[in-house]
C-alpha cells in the first residue's frame, strides 16, 4: 500500500468568507476584485458522495464560478455506468455550465474486469479494446480527442493526457502517459498564442510531472511520461503557466502543494507554477485496480482560483470541513 503524509495544517488558513458589501462587479472595477474565479478537482474515482460534498461547497465559497477542471480519474474504472452516475451527481448539484475534463489512468481500468463485479486481472483485457475506453471518455466529455481548449472567465484552460493506455502496446508498461506529436505541436501553439495575448494559461493534467509537487520524488511518479524532459522544456518556457495535476492523493496542507518548476535549459529563470490539485476520492478502496488507489487518511480537497489583472490567487480548500488550507499570490510577469 501507498503511504503517504496523514498531517493537515490550518496553520495558513486565511479567513475568507466575509466579504465587502459591494458586488464582485464593484470591487473588479475598482481594482480589488479578481477578473474571474473558477475551481479545480480530481480523482472523484466513485466516491460520489464527497463529490456531492464537494460541489456544494464550492457553490458556497464561488457562487459564480466561471467554470470547474478535473484533472482526472473521473471513475473508479472508465465504464459508461460509472460515466453517467458522475452526470447524476452534477444534475443533482449546483456546478459551474463550463467543466473541463481530463483523463486519468482510472479511466482505463475496465480491462482489469471480466464484468463489472468480477475482477480478473490474470485475463487482461477481458475482450476490451483500447479504442472503446477513448470513447467511453470521448462520449462523456463531449469531444473528439482527449487534448482540448476551453475558458473559464476569458481565461485559457487547457487540458492534456495520454493518448495510448501503454499496456496494449508494450506488456511491461501499465500507466505511462504518452502524448502524440500533434499533441505536442498543438500545446506549444496555444501557450505561445495566449503568450502573445498576455494571457496566463491553466493547463489541466491528471498525472504529475516529477519534481514538482508533494509526492513527485517518490519513484511511483517518477516515470509517468513517457516524454517527461520534452513537455517539461515546453511548460518551462512561459513564466504565466499554471500546471494542475492530481494522481497522488497527497495533502493540500503541506509545503509543496505549489511550487514554481524551473527548467534548465530555458530562458525563463522564473520558472512555472505547479499545483497540486489534492483529491475528491477519500478513505480506503481495494477494488484491484492498484496501489495508486490505495488512500489513507480523509481528504477531500480542491482548489479555487482567482485571476486577478496583475497576479493569481490559488486557494486550497477542505471540503469536507469547510475551511482553507492554504493561500499562495502568484504575480503574474504581464498584466492582463
């Protein structure tokens, strides 16, 4: 089993509910109110009732969201069923119009199962093709490819994964994120075009990139991308990119939870932000689906993010007892 960090801190905490009589329109024209504020979640796999938690605590803190990410494993396995009880949850719970989803490696683990209530890991993939599981993800998220665009507020989201579950097409890989070259061209053109435009980019992964955030030393992550030195030099390049990734389950309360990546070989010295997006999914799961789901402790955590026109304010919350973790400003290199 996985261990990781069981300590939380509201050391940090920062008292944000009490807010100024003026409207969020008031306080934006004046200056001191964010261009827009949006949230970030991952790794709901199943647990459906702390999503539901989730969602109404975020209503309550960011009542006019501009839009939710989820950096991935949005189900426990990637069936269609599992796909649709999210959906029911969302219709059932007040959420931003805008969500921008991100595949993780649970999305791919129906092959493990010879049905839905019979594990048979021995006889992978149990007749499912590798095609079917991009579909299953494709139907649900509404689009054609897994990489995508959208905004929240006229700020970019971007979101990125793998487009190969590794195991069909090489017996000693299982997780492994793989991206195409026109993955690649695509990302590079967008970060440079919203660049241009002065823009900060929130890019949207479920897999942490290594040396970055809490648990990326550790050698489960090490090895994730397959192409980890090439999109790292791509991400480096731009001081006003913001990378959210998941995967790990590790806590919003301790010191890592951001940090700023700064990637030999590049011009920008300032590095980027990396963010931890913490985990929807809490307790313990055995379910055969591997020891990345195997989680101690009781976290359901996400993030909201505020734009502001000079800098970005990142918040991390804990849903289930409805208080912040943790604050970070991030001045922004140019001013919206």
């Amino acid at each position: 089993m996985q261990r990781r960090a069981l300590f939380a801190t509201t050391a940090g905490a920062v008292a944000l509910g009490a807010l100024a009589p003026a409207s969020a329109e008031a306080r934006t024209q004046r200056g001191d109110g964010p261009l827009t504020a949006f949230n970030v979640i991952s790794d709901i796999q199943g647990d459906l009732g702390d999503l539901a938690t989730a969602l109404k605590d975020m209503h309550a803190t960011n009542p006019h969201s501009s839009g939710l990410a989820v950096a991935g494993d949005i189900t426990p396995r990637g069936y269609d069923a599992e796909y649709a009880e999210v959906r029911r949850v969302l219709a059932r719970n007040p959420h931003p119009r805008d969500i921008a989803w991100a595949i993780g490696n649970h999305e791919f683990y129906v092959p493990k199962w010879a049905d839905p209530d019979t594990l048979a890991q021995a006889t992978w993939p149990n007749g499912t093709t590798e095609d079917s599981l991009f579909r299953s993800f494709h139907r649900f998220a509404e689009r054609g490819r897994v990489y995508a665009e959208t905004t929240f507020g006229g700020i970019p989201v971007l979101t990125i994964g793998t487009e190969r579950y590794m195991h069909y097409h090489d017996p000693k890989l299982w997780d492994e994120v793989w991206l195409s070259e026109a993955q690649f061209q695509w990302l590079a053109d967008r970060l440079d075009h919203w660049a241009r435009r002065r823009r900060p980019v929130m890019v949207i992964t479920h897999h942490p990139l290594p040396d970055t955030v809490s648990g990326t030393r550790n050698k489960l992550y090490l090895s994730d991308y397959l192409q980890a030195d090439r999109l790292l030099g791509l991400l480096g390049r731009h001081r006003d990119v913001f990378l959210f990734s998941g995967h790990t389950h590790w806590d919003l309360g301790l010191s890592d939870w951001y940090v700023r990546r700064v990637v030999p070989g590049t011009a920008n010295l300032d590095g980027f932000s990396v963010v931890n997006t913490g985990a929807v999914q809490t307790g313990f799961t055995d379910n055969g689906q591997g020891g990345e789901n195997a989680v101690d402790g009781v976290f359901n955590q996400g993030l909201q993010v505020e734009v502001h026109r000079d800098r970005v304010v990142l918040k991390a919350r804990d849903f289930a007892t409805g208080t912040w973790l943790k604050q970070v400003t991030v001045p922004l290199a140019t001013r919206i």
